[in-house]
C-alpha cells in the first residue's frame, strides 16, 4: 500500500516538490491512514483538525489529534466553527456548512503554510458512495465521474490543489492497515444527516444492487475512472470554446456570438450556459437541467420580445450578434458604443471649433469648413459619423446631451416630417439599453445629429445656406 | 402524444421520407401504440410480427397481430425463428439470442421493403430500467446514455435507421393512450430470464431509489439525455481521430501512429483501442476495462519483447512508428515493404541485363555497367537500394530468393568477417515478420546482395576486378 501510495503521489507531481502538505486530519481511520501513509513517505505534513461544534465529545478529540500529531512531530493546527450557526445562516444543509468551513480552514491554513496541496482521506468506498448519491440526486458527468484524485478546487484556491490519494484503497484495507501499523483511530466525527444518508447507501442499496452484481462496487469504481478521462477531455475542449465564443464578461453577465454558439455540439452549449450561470451566481450548485434545456431551446428559436427570464434572477437576451445571460441587477458593459458619461448629468457645450471626449475613447469634433468645399464633396458622403450641416450664421456653440422625454426631430430624408425621437430609435437596430445614453447634438433644445445615424432636415447643406459646420464622432481606440 | 409523436418524427426527418417504415409489432401495449400513431401521422407502415418460439401461445398471437394490420389495412410480414437452438449454437444467452434473430428478421424485410427506417416500441420506463442495468453491469458513457431514439445499427444495416420514438413517453402514458383509444394489447411477448431481470429492477430497485428520490426516474432519464449529448460529441471527434490516426487496416488486424496515439487524451485512446479490438473481434460486447488499460499502460511504456497477448486471442506489437492490434491469425498487411512474393516457393532466375517484379510496384534490375564509370562514381554513392558489385567476369544470371537456415555472408565494411544473415538482421530495424520473405540477390547459394542493406564484401568494387553490375531495387507506385 505504501508504494502504491508513493507512486500515485508521484504520478500526481506531490513528491517533485518540497513545499509541505496539509493533510485535513480528523482522527478517524481515513484520514488516520492518509496521515501516517504522507509521514511515512518523507513528506513535510502539517495536520489541520477542523471541529465542526456538533458533538460535545469534540473538544477531547481535538486534545487527541494534537497528542498524535506531536508523538508524529508534526506540526498541528485546529480552528472550530459553528457549523450549525453557519447553516442556519445562509440557508444551507448542515452537510454543505460543514464542507464549506472545514475546506476553508484548510485552504486558509495551506495557504499560510505555503503548502503545495490539502490532502483529504476519502477512499474507495466513499467514490462509489458519493457516485450513487449524485446518480440518485441528478447528475451529468460530472457528478457520475465521482471525486477526483486532484483537482484545483477554484472555490478555495486556483494554486494549491486539493488531493484525494486515497480513492483507489477500499475501506477494508484502509482498517487492515491501521491495525496492521498499530494506530488507533478515533471514531468519525461526521454530522449525522450525512451518516444518515450514507448509512442507507451503504446498507440498503449496495447489498440489492451486490445481490444483482456482486462486483457492483468495482463496477461503479471503474465507471469512474472512465468518465472522468470523458470529462477531462470535454472539460479541456470546453475552455477552450469558452475562450473562443464568450465575447463579454463581468460581473453578473456574459455574452456569447449568438450565431456560433447555436452551431456547436448540444453538449457543449449546455456546458457554455452553465458556466455561464455559475459564472452569475457562484453559489447555484446543481443548476437545473430544464433550466438549461429552456435557454438551448431558446438559441434555436430566440422569442419575439428578444428577452427571456431564466430562473436565478437572470435574463437571457439577444443584442445585434451577440446573446448575453445577466443578472437583472447587473450594470452590463458599454460595448464599444458611444455614450454621454453616466458621471455627467447636464449637457455640456461643444465651442465652435471644439470637442468634447464622451470617454472609452469616443470624441465628438466641431468645426467650420468652407461652403463650396461642402458642397463640392458633399455627394460623396454619406457617413452618419461624420456629417456636414447647412447655417446662415455658424452658432456661438452647440448641446451635447442625451434625448429626454417629448423630444422630436426632422430625420433627413423623410420629406421633412417631424417624429418622436423615441419611435426613431425604435426603428434602428440600437439596443434599448444604449438609447438612454446616446449622445445627441443639439442647438438649444432642438436636435441637429443623432451621431451614428441620421441629421435634422432643417439643417442639411444646400445651395440655400451660407455656412458649413462639420460634425464627426470618432474612436480612437485605447489600446492603438 | 400524437403531436409530440409527430414533431419527434419530424425532428429525426421520418415525414420528409416518403419511403415505408416497417414497425416490429408484437402487440403488446407498446408496439401497438407505436404501431397505432405512425397509423395515425400517414406513415406507410410494414406491420412485422417475429415469433421467437418460446411460448405455445405466440401462435394464437401472431393471427391475432396479423388480424390487427389488416383491420388497419396495412402491410404484414412475420416470421419464425429458434431462439433457444439459436442461443445455444451461439453460446449466449436466450435474451441476446432473441434480440439477434429479431433485428435481423426487422432489418432484412426493412430493406426489401425499401423502408426508411425500423420503428420499435421501447419507452422512457424501458430507458430509465435499460439505464439502470448497464450500471449494474457495468457500463461507460455509452451505455449509460441509454438507447438512442435514432440510430444506424452498423450490426444490421448502415443505411436504415432503427428508431425508438416512444422513448419519451412513460409506461402510465401508453397504457392510458391504449386506452383512450380503445386498442386491445396482447400479453407482452417477452422472454422470462428479460422478465425476471426486469422485474427485479422495476420492483426491488426502483422503489428503494424512489423512496431516496421520489422522482428519481426523471432524473435517470435527464441523465441520459444529457450523457447523450456528451457521447455524440465525443464520437463525432472519435470518428475524426480513427481516421487521423489509423495507418493499416484489414482482417484482423489495425495499426495506429504510436507516438501520436500515446499523445491523445485519455478518453480518445480508450475509445481508439475499443474500436481497434471491435474491428478484430466484432462480436465482442462489452470489452473488459482492464484489458483496455493494459492497453494503454503498454502505449506508455512498451514492454521489452514489443509484443503482448492483450486476451481475446489479440497481441499487441510495436513495429517502427506503427502499434499493431492484430489477431494471433491474422495475415498482416506487407505494407510498402518489398517481399519475395508468397506465391512463389522456388527462387527465380534474374537474367543480366534483365529485371524481376516483386509486386507491389517492386522492381529488382541488374546490367553490366562499364568498369570506368562505376569506378569514377562509386565514392559518392551510398543508397543501398542502388548498388555496384565487382567481378572478374560478368555471371550469366543472378538468382533472387528468401533466406535459407545457415545463410552466412560478409556484410560490407564489417572486415571481411563472415556473419549469420539472421544475426544480421537482427540488427536492422527490419520488422521480424518482413525478415522471412526479404528478397536476397544471390550467385549460386552466395549472398550477394540484401537489397535495402548491404552488399557482401567479397563482391565490393575495387581496382582488382575489371567489370561491374548494377543492381537496384525500386519502387514504382501503382497509383502514379
């Protein structure tokens, strides 16, 4: 068993490197074992005891473990928690309060040790355990996969790996290898409900289905390691994807290229969008199938209103090419688009000659040209970012500011009728959200440019007018 | 149902195929309701009843099935097969026996009827009860997914599709159409040993998950959709790399790019080495796990013989850049190697100047050279497949063989010294197997030329002998 240990460490990267490593020690056979297995091998071991508060006799096992680690002479660390308060709190089942302390505290205390790894002593057993109870919850791969060996455990730390290098020895022989080296393991301090659960896994379902198979253990312990080199190898291509198809990220939002997301494989969509809701709620465990289904089914035929409510308080939506999943809550990113600044909340003027830096890059230019000059070339142009307006007299200034409630103008080109400026936006492709901060130019109240689009009637350049104004909005993009 | 039969069907293309679509039709509730909805959507069905003569009553049935389709004024074919003999010719069990007889009775009056597909009746509940017993059994991805709803069943057709349309009603939901719409179920027509194992997981198992899980039939079949997705993505990619990676191919025997293979992610190689032992072996179901990892732990480090009995009467060999997955029996592929043809048990004559053809595009040439140029050119030319041999005078004819036991020579630039030719090529990389019918250029019982290697010493051109010959061996490629 040593070598096998010593050899599945080495397989892992553990023995190449000479920081230490936090072995979570409870005192029970498991981790009993793992503890005098990691000693044993030369490892540096620093042993954490984690006491949940849920049974009175925690504190003399606390007083054990130190005892233990001292005869080894290790060092020991412990913290206690109340795991009871913590559930209660925040709404959790006592099994996830204790989980989420007891890896915090080992995490915290690897982090501060500079420790290469925790290491925990789930075994054999306890995979096809924890495999059954996702197969009886609900689960895809990764749940039918099981726990692995190692593992980046992003929840507590993206550099120390979380290490299981007991999942190829079954309970039995973990026992026969304390009794064989003499040690007395305390009794398993775990929470009941869990004891519960695993109680009736163990006693009632894997003798019905041994009576089926009685290999069943093996079986499921091998259906592991073969779904997990399938969820490795999708797992790898998934980040890849992720990279190549998310265009925006933040904080309670993503958004993908609409049309190549809806072209990839069913089983990477799925994946897309899960990720994507994990990425908007970090504590939505076990995000649920239909959920999912109803957002895949939603890339192929996108409702009328271009929005849908997914559950979770997130919204899936559709803008130009690109489909976001956001929090209601959540302020989403400017994009490129230009907008007046959210920090501004009066217009400001724009002098003749003169600009006015919008932010993200975006400027917006004044200035007057000559009139036959406009006039020569003004058949050629038909930029909406840069548009050439007609005056008897060039104005002393002009507005820059976003539209407000009843203004109206004279699109150029619509026989010089008036329109709410409101329904004008409807007709372009302009995401609602960029509306409300869309920088008009104005003289006074009355609109004279909605950059990017289209002029006012009133003010286009003709053989009438005397005075030509040039109006660009340009980007100069950051990072040029 | 029958709108979400009918948009199922339209899914998978059924109503776009004006061709027939023959439905195994036993006439218990789920192939009836089956029967009875492709009835009903306009479908140009083929009832067909298999009698597998393991009951006294399938008589009595198969007129009552007949019956059935003429009051639905459909096509009805049936036909009656041993099971039992069958199973025990077979050496497998009367289950997989029936199954056997069945498809191939399905799929051969599919394709006289020039039918699109074959329609059978399993179920979500048949799904959620198959699923489970390929857990039992053991299984990876590919059972646990369940039966697909479309498919090409190479085993029996690569061009019809066998569906299973109703996989997602439940049971409750069939009985109750079969009710509603006042059709008469026979007994299901099931073999007892399926019955027994049915019932044990559809009575025993279930309820106890159900009392972990009230929905845990739900679950199951989520579970499966989602693995579907997983296993057609990885397939679909599989299917790629069979084709990237695989060199040789034929009775018997595969061969991969070794180096590239042993680069290949986890789940690839798995699923490489199946397809590879699937190709040799086709009637080998489920294939042993182990025997697949000894597969892949050999890619990483081969063992020092190069070759291993893998099972299944299938060796595993390296040869060059090429791993080999081969029957014992297998007559393995000459690849582009030249060899004295099989066909051939006496040596031939090779005249000077004259030529011989090996086959497989390759040639053995000799003529006389003049003595100068041969002399002049010798120092820059070291191609052994083209080489220039020193006499005294000119043999009246060569003679091109494989090796005999006792072949001796002397191998050039050794010292003159004379070695075993099986010691020789020993130390060539020459492939043992390509060994035995290499082609020797030979005067009498003398060695003159290994072509490909080296010449015999005695025969070196120098300034002591006055004429020289020519010798080459190429290759002409058929397909140029």
């Amino acid at each position: 068993m040593l070598e096998n240990f010593a050899s599945l460490l080495s397989e892992n990267g553990v023995l190449d490197d000479d920081r230490p490593i936090v072995v979570g020690l409870s005192g029970g056979p498991d981790s009993l074992c793992l503890f005098d297995l990691c000693c044993r091998i030369g490892l540096e071991v620093v042993a954490a005891y984690f006491d949940h508060s849920l049974r009175p006799e925690s504190t003399a096992e606390l007083q054990a473990v130190e005892k233990l680690a001292a005869d080894y002479n290790k060092l020991f660390v412990s913290s206690r928690g109340d795991v009871r308060k913590f559930a209660r709190e925040q709404g959790m089942s006592v099994e996830e309060a204790a989980r989420i302390l007891r890896y915090e505290f080992l995490f915290s205390q690897a982090g501060k040790a500079n420790a290469q790894a925790v290491a925990v002593g789930h075994h054999a057993d306890d995979q096809v355990e924890s495999i059954l109870m996702h197969f009886i919850r609900g689960s895809g791969l990764a749940g039918l996969r099981g726990m692995p060996v190692r593992q980046i455990p992003n929840q507590w730390s993206t550099e120390i790996a979380l290490l299981r290098p007991l999942l190829g020895f079954w309970r039995e022989e973990i026992l026969s290898y304390c009794k064989d080296r003499n040690l007395s393991p305390l009794e398993d301090q775990t929470n009941r409900e869990l004891i519960y659960w695993r109680n009736r896994i163990r006693l009632e379902l894997i003798p019905l289905l041994e009576s089926y198979n009685p290999k069943i253990k093996q079986v499921v312990w091998r259906m592991s390691r073969s779904l997990s080199s399938d969820f490795a190898w999708i797992e790898d291509q998934v980040n890849q994807e992720w990279k190549d198809y998310l265009r925006w990220t933040g904080p309670g939002y993503v958004s993908f290229l609409a049309e190549a997301l809806g072209q990839l494989p069913l089983a990477v969509q799925r994946r897309l969008v899960i990720r994507g809701i994990t990425s908007i709620r970090r504590n939505a465990r076990d995000i649920d199938f239909e959920m999912v289904e109803r957002v895949i089914q939603a890339f192929k035929s996108p409702p009328a209103t271009r929005q849908m409510d997914i559950g979770l308080g997130i919204r899936l939506f559709w803008e130009g090419e690109l489909v976001w999943l956001a929090a209601w809550e959540a302020e989403l990113p400017a994009l490129d688009k230009p907008q007046f600044p959210r920090s501004l909340s009066e217009p400001v003027i724009l002098s003749i000659p003169g600009f006015f830096d919008l932010g993200n890059g975006w400027r917006i230019t004044a200035c007057e040209i000559p009139i036959e000059t406009a006039l020569r070339t003004l058949p050629e142009n038909d930029d909406p970012y840069q548009v050439w307006l007609g005056f008897k007299e060039i104005p002393g200034a002009l507005i820059i500011r976003v539209r407000k409630p009843g203004d109206r103008f004279r699109p150029f080109g619509l026989g010089g009728h008036s329109k709410k400026l409101a329904d004008y936006f409807i007709n372009t492709k302009l995401p609602p959200r960029f509306r409300e901060g869309w920088p008009l130019v104005c003289l006074g109240d009355e609109v004279l440019w909605v950059p990017g689009y289209t002029i006012n009637d009133l003010y286009r350049l003709s053989g009438a007018v005397s005075h030509a104004l040039s109006l660009t909005l340009t980007q100069i993009k950051a990072d040029l």
